[in-house]
C-alpha cells in the first residue's frame, strides 16, 4: 500500500499531508529517541522538541524543492542568508540534528520506506551505545573548599580516588579551593561525604561534566 502511495504524483495535497504526518512521526520517534539516550547534564526539553520541528519543515522544504526548479534555487538562496547563533555546546546534540534532517529530507523525496527504516535502525543504535555508555565510568569534578590545616589529610583522600588529576589550586584568604578531575560510576559518589567529616573541610561538590571544562 505504502509502495503504491510513493508512485503517485507529488503534486497532489494529499501526498503533502501524509509527508508531514509521516515527519510528526519520525520526528516523535527521535524525540523519544534524544530522550532516552540523553547522558549530559542539562537535559534541553526545549531542544528535544525543535527535533520534531525539524523533521517536519527539512521535509515540507525538500518536497517544494524537487517540484519546481525555480522555486529550489530561490529557497537555496534564502535558506543561505539565514543564520543560526544558537550554541550547540554538545557534540551529540548536532548528530541528531543532522539525524532529524535527514529523515527529513528522505521523506520530502519521498523514500519513506527508507526512512522508516533508517530512523528504526539508528534509534536502536543509538539507545543501545547510550546503554553501554551509562554502565561505564564518567568524568567527574569534584571542588573541595578547605583550611590549609586540612591539606595533608584532603590531600592523601584524594591519592586514594580513582583516576583522579588536580586541575587547579586556588589559595585564597578565607582557605584553599581545589578541582580535582576523576572517574567514577553514577553509584560510587557517596565517597563525597567521608570529605566533609574532616575537621578543616567546609564543602565539598560533585559535579558531572562532558569535557566542556577549561583544565
């Protein structure tokens, strides 16, 4: 049935409204997909649902292009003047932009078999690396604020912390403030606590990060 749909003329409206739907679809199942797989810090809902948008407009976008050769070269223009200031600070993030586009576009062409599966198969993929990921281990800062009578006692703690590196010292009037870099399970941050029973320690912070620090 699907077959004999993609057959038909793209000019007809119907073909449109079922490109679209076809794109909340897809677009839905990326948003699910980015959702499930999400391992940064802040997760971006705003983001996650620009995805569906995505899907919906590169393939509204392509339909018009390959009907009318005109009008493909006068959106390739305006499309070009456009730009995006937004920062994408994770990696991760442009992939699936890129994921959503091209569902997008293979729709607008009308390879919607092609889509379905290629959207299937790099969500599967997707969700099974981030499973993988999320068993192993994960970057870590933890900031540690403390008197300098509690240096050689927060110093040999730390020598016991796995993979740990300081990456910065600040020595300032009310104390010392130390970064140290590690990794760690999510299950194994209860260690953090052992930091504030030292006599001298005034706080101690955990933080997850993806490398976007400055060492």
């Amino acid at each position: 049935m699907l077959q004999q749909l993609i057959t038909l003329q793209p000019n007809q409206p119907w073909l449109t409204i079922l490109t679209i739907a076809l794109g909340l679809v897809l677009g839905l199942f990326v948003f699910f997909v980015y959702r499930v797989s999400f391992s940064g810090v802040v997760y971006s809902r705003t983001f996650n649902l620009s995805l569906i948008m995505l899907t919906m407009v590169s393939s509204m976008v392509i339909m018009f292009m390959a009907s009318n050769v005109r009008l493909s070269l006068g959106m390739v223009g305006a499309l070009s003047i456009i730009r995006f200031r937004t920062a994408i600070k994770d990696p991760i993030d442009t992939v699936f932009m890129f994921y959503a586009i091209a569902l997008g576009i293979a729709l607008g062409a009308q390879y919607f078999v092609e889509a379905i599966i290629g959207a299937i198969l790099i969500g599967i993929a997707m969700i099974i690396v981030s499973a993988m990921k999320g068993s192993a281990s994960q970057p870590y800062l933890l900031i540690l604020h403390f008197d300098d009578s509690a240096s050689k006692q927060v110093k040999q703690m730390v020598a016991q912390l796995p993979r740990a590196r300081v990456k910065s010292k600040t020595v300032q009037r009310d104390g010392i403030e130390m970064a140290i870099e590690l990794r760690i399970g999510q299950h194994e941050t209860g260690f953090v606590d052992k930091f504030l029973r030292v006599e001298g320690v005034y706080d101690a912070t955990l933080i997850a990060h993806q490398g976007d620090m400055i060492s």
